[in-house]
C-alpha cells in the first residue's frame, strides 16, 4: 500500500491496492491512547483527516479478511 503525505499537515490518504468489503482504522497518539476511529466500507482508498496537535501517530488497520497493518505518521 502507499500512504501520502507523509509527514501530513492533517489530510492522509492510504492507498491499499485491493478493494476491502470493510476496514476498521484506529488513530492512536505516540504514547498509546486512542484518538480517533472510523469505519470503511467496500474501499480500496482510505482518507483520513488528522485534526490533533503535530507529532508521531500509529494507523492500525484492520481488513475483513483478518489482515492487519501499522503505519507511523508524523503530523506537521
């Protein structure tokens, strides 16, 4: 997959290369708490808008089909 921009000044697109029936993604701040959550359904792009204090962040997503991934992203 491919994630742009990276750093981002809040607008975050991830590109998955496969279209999922659902992808759940969890925003969580460098020291662990969650941020935000979203929920998409039959997408192979998943937008994300980081609307929180610059830093480092975690992406975790999770597909249907069980795969799972984390992206580190730095907020500017």
């Amino acid at each position: 997959f491919k994630v742009f921009p990276n750093p981002t000044s809040g607008n975050l697109s991830i590109h998955l290369g496969y279209n999922y029936n659902s992808i759940k993604a969890e925003l969580f701040s460098i020291d662990g708490k969650l941020v935000d959550s979203y929920i998409f359904n039959n997408s192979s792009v998943v937008d994300l808008l980081i609307d929180n204090p610059a830093g480092y962040y975690f992406i975790n997503l999770q597909a249907s089909d069980s795969k799972k991934a984390v992206i580190k992203v730095l907020k500017k």
